[in-house]
C-alpha cells in the first residue's frame, strides 16, 4: 500500500463515504446549505452545494489536503521550483500572466522581463497586421490567419478564440490547422489566397511531425501559387523555444516568438502560442485574458484551503474518484462560445494525470485522473444526459453558465438557463418510486402496468454537480475559468503525489510512429514487429484488402 492510502485520513475519508446522507436531505434540513458551499472569486461564483458532501466530508478532504502538503506544493509551483521532475523542469505557465513589476526566478534568472518583451514583441507584430502596415507579397493587407500546431500548440489558441468570438476583429478570419491528415490542411488552402494568408506555425519543440509536415505543405501550396522563396517571411510566422530549428527551416529570425522549458506545452495558450488569440480579439483583450488568469492565480495561492476554489473543486471530484469508484467527470457548457472548453479540459487534465506511479516511482493504488469529456448544454440533454439520470456509472458533472448572453434575443436565454438549473436539480433530487406512481395516478393504465412503468421512471437523484456562474464571457472571466481547471489539475496532482506536467506515454506513440513509418517507406515489407502490426503495415503497402 501507499502512504496515502494507508493514512488515517485516506481511512477516515473511506469510512466516511458510506454515511452521507442522501443529498435530498441535506438539503431539507439545512435552508442555508447555499449559502455554506459556495464562493465567489476573480468573476465566477461556484456553488458546489450539490454534492455528495456535510461538513465533516470538506473538514477531512481539506486535512487531506494539508496532509499531502499542498499548500507547500502551491509555493513550490510558483517559486519555478524543478517540480517536473523527470523533465528536470520547473512548471511556470503563471509567469506568464505576472505583472511586469513580480520577478519570478527561473534557472536562477529573472524570467519576467523576457516575458514582457514577448508580450511587447506580440504588440508590435498584431499592429502591424490589424492595421494592414504588414504586406503579403503583393502588397495586399492580410485578412486570413492559419494557425498550424497540435496539443496544446493547437487546443489553447483554437478553443479561446473560439470562446471569444464576440471580441474579434471582423476584418480577420483565423483557421486552424492541427491534424496530419493531407484532408485537413487542404480543405483549409482550399478556402485561402496566398496573397493575404498569414501562418502562424506554433510548436514549442519544432519537432512535432504533425506540425512540420502541414508547414511544409503550406510552404509547397504558397510557393507553387507563385510566392517566391524570398517572400515567405512575410507569409510565415514560427512560435518556438527551439530557435535554430525554425531557422534552419526558413524562418526569419525577426519572425520567431519564444516560448520556454519551463512552460508545457497544454499550459501554453499564455505565452505567444496564443498569438493567433491575439491577432482576432487584440492585444488589449489578450491582457485582460492574462490578467483573469493572474487573478485566479492569486486566489489559488492565497486563499486558504477552505475558501480556495481551485482546491474545493479538486478536492470534491477527487472525492468522487478515490472514494464512490467514480471513472469520469463531465464538464457540460451552457454556452454555445464554450462548446470547444470540455476538449480543452480534456487535454489539460488526462495528459497531466494520466499517470499511475508517484513521484518516487511507487505504483499508485488508488484512481488517478478521470476521463474527462462534455459538450455543451442543452444539446446533450437530449443525448448522453439520459445515463448521467438512470445509467449505472456514477458521473459527476460542472455546469458552466455566464448569466448574460451576448446574443439577449427573445427568451433565449432564460430558456437555457432554466434547462442548466433544472438539470443540477433533477440530478440532485432525481424521481422516488411514490413521485413516479404520482404522476401515473390518473393514466389510464391498469395498476400493474403503472407500477411496471413508475418503476423505469425511477430516478436515483444524489448525483454530484457543481455550478459555476459568471456575468458575462469576457477574456478576464474566461482566463479566470481555465486558469480555475488549470489550478484543479494541479491540486488533484499534488494528492496523487504524481508528475502532473510530463507525458511519456505521448512519446511513446511519437517514438512507434516514427519507426512505422520508416516500415511503411522501407523497400521490404515488415516481419520484425508483432504479427498484427507486420500485417497492418504491409497491408497498407499493397493499398488494399
Ligand atoms: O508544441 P509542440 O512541441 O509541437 O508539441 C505539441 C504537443 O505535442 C505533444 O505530443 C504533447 O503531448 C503536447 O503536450 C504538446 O502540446
């Protein structure tokens, strides 16, 4: 066994689980239980008063917490210690959001300045481009932004932009290219003139086959299209800690934007990464995107572990993980700008805690992190919400909900917002046996088949949600959000006493890819691999079945 699981919290937290009162009663004997579980910081309000959860359960998952040394971990964090330790790396994404008056040593150098000048450097280029000074090869002013990158070289800028739609500049269209399938990229030239298409190639190592390939084939389309060699500094653009790569390539050195070590490549939205961002909602945006960030980063250092809410949410899915068997955790967006956040969430949190041994190498023995998947509300209420009612998986959920639109018309958005809280409410209460014969009293069916289908009609309720609300979606509030998951991700890490900011099984498929595809170009056909593999391989040499 663990350390952790042999703890007398981890026991007391176990024993604990099999006495929770229903949540329906909770809420009966307790008007105020609103108001005892939920907070309001940087923008959002969470409630979390529909869980699974008394006073007693929050006591023992914040001594938890302290047990596990988080508050400590926190300060590690934010102090650039090397807390990714089988990169040798610190973790450092919320230096990116620093005011330029903090100085936060990374490697024993100040890293804030840097990140100014980037930040300045952002500007100038978003400028030139906004105001049309930037020129294409024929003089024209440039009103298409391709952004080429995968991971979070690709979710971060993509499912923010998104988000932020109302803020765009209307004389841009951003598009963005991830996948290595020849359909994506071109699908997208198809659409473009290379006379006003900007690429904005974004791949922190520069090594990213995905990301080189559709670089080169738009440098092929943009060349044959009658761009001359010389002209491609005008058309591309490179995000990169890796320099003399992007150099080699082609890039002109003036058009390089640094990224760093210390910053993974799913916490990167934030640094030039998000220079697609930029360009579509400007820079004054970008900033206030950076400064909702920085806010929740104050909070989630700050803040004591009760009122804390990064913790209190990492802390109540953990709860649902470790102690109710729970396998997944839905993040449901009552916001049609919001639909591409339960992806993004996605990312952050499997390939930060999809791990399974602790920092010293010891096999773990208790659940890590959850799938973790969603859509937006209301679409999936007429979907996948039927098994978050009756199915047999127990799935807690966050609903995320601005209460104004930026689109008021009609009774729109009273009408998503009453299906959002009717949906925590049904979870949470669910339909006894006697509600469910009630409401079949006066049907015509015989008693029998009444029972039959009240018992069908039967739902559980107790199921976990929390609610998180703001104003309005602005980049302050959305920045608030992610950084709000961001900090979740960590605190769940810092229980687990895993490396939540390394991927090694990302790599590997990297790794096996690359040799598969020296089989596939190679002159014989494979025999030294497993015979699965050996046929698969061979069968897409000879291009049919
Ligand atoms: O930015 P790049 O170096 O091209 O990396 C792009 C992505 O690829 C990897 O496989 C990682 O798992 C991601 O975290 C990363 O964001």
């Amino acid at each position: 066994m663990t350390l952790l699981t042999q703890s007398s919290i981890w026991q007391a937290l176990s024993a604990h689980s099999k006495n929770i009162p229903h949540m329906r009663e909770l809420f009966a004997t307790d008007a105020t239980r609103f108001n005892k579980m939920s907070l309001s910081s940087c923008g959002l309000l969470l409630d979390y008063s529909k869980n699974r959860a008394t006073a007693e359960t929050l006591d023992l998952l914040f001594a938890l917490a302290s047990n596990s040394q988080l508050e400590a971990k926190i300060k590690a964090m934010f102090a650039g210690e090397i807390i990714n330790t089988t990169e040798k790396r610190a973790v450092l994404h919320t230096a990116l959001r620093s005011t330029a008056e903090q100085s936060i040593i990374a490697e024993g150098q100040d890293i804030v300045p840097e990140v100014q000048q980037t930040l300045d450097k952002m500007q100038g280029f978003v400028d030139s481009v906004t105001s049309g000074k930037w020129k294409g090869y024929t003089g024209k002013a440039i009103t298409d932004i391709v952004g080429i990158g995968i991971g979070g070289s690709f979710l971060g800028p993509k499912i923010v932009s998104q988000a932020l739609r109302p803020y765009w500049n209307p004389e841009l269209k951003c598009h963005f290219v991830a996948n290595v399938d020849g359909t994506s990229i071109s699908e997208k030239l198809k659409l473009l003139d290379p006379e006003t298409t900007l690429f904005i190639m974004s791949s922190k190592s520069f090594g990213t086959q995905e990301t080189l390939t559709n670089t080169l084939t738009a440098r092929e389309w943009f060349l044959a299209k009658g761009g001359l060699q010389s002209d491609v500094a005008k058309h591309f653009v490179a995000v990169t800690s890796n320099v003399a790569k992007a150099t080699d390539f082609g890039i002109d050195v003036d058009n390089i934007f640094p990224m760093w070590d210390w910053v993974g490549g799913r916490y990167s939205l934030w640094s030039a990464i998000g220079l697609p961002i930029a360009l579509l909602i400007g820079m004054d945006n970008f900033r206030a995107l950076l400064t909702g960030a920085h806010q929740m980063d104050e909070h989630f250092a700050n803040a004591p572990l009760t009122e804390n809410m990064p913790v209190i949410m990492g802390l109540l899915s953990l709860w649902y993980g470790n102690f109710f068997n729970a396998q997944s955790h839905v993040v449901l967006t009552y916001d049609h700008y919001l639909r591409g956040l339960p992806a993004y969430f996605q990312q952050l949190d499997m390939e930060s805690n999809g791990k399974s041994v602790t920092l010293n190498g010891t096999d773990v023995d208790y659940s890590t992190g959850p799938v973790i998947w969603g859509g937006e509300g209301t679409n999936g209420q007429h979907a996948y919400h039927q098994l978050l009612h009756q199915g047999t998986a127990l799935i807690p959920a966050d609903f995320i909900m601005p209460l104004q639109s930026h689109n008021p018309i009609g009774e729109h958005h009273d009408q998503l917002a009453s299906n959002c809280f009717g949906q925590t409410q049904a979870l949470m209460q669910g339909r006894t046996l006697d509600e469910a014969l009630a409401e079949l009293a006066n049907s015509a069916l015989s008693e029998s088949e009444k029972r039959l289908i009240a018992k069908h009609k039967v739902m559980p309720g107790n199921k976990p949600s929390n609610t998180l609300l703001m104003d309005k979606l602005t980049p302050s509030t959305l920045g608030a959000l992610i950084a709000l998951y961001e900090h979740r991700t960590f605190v769940q890490g810092a229980i687990w006493n895993i490396n939540s900011f390394d991927q090694w099984g990302v790599e590997l498929g990297k790794n096996l890819g690359n040799d598969v595809l020296a089989r596939i170009g190679a002159e014989q056909d494979s025999d030294a691999l497993d015979a699965s593999s050996n046929a698969l391989i061979n069968l897409y040499r000879q291009g049919k079945i």
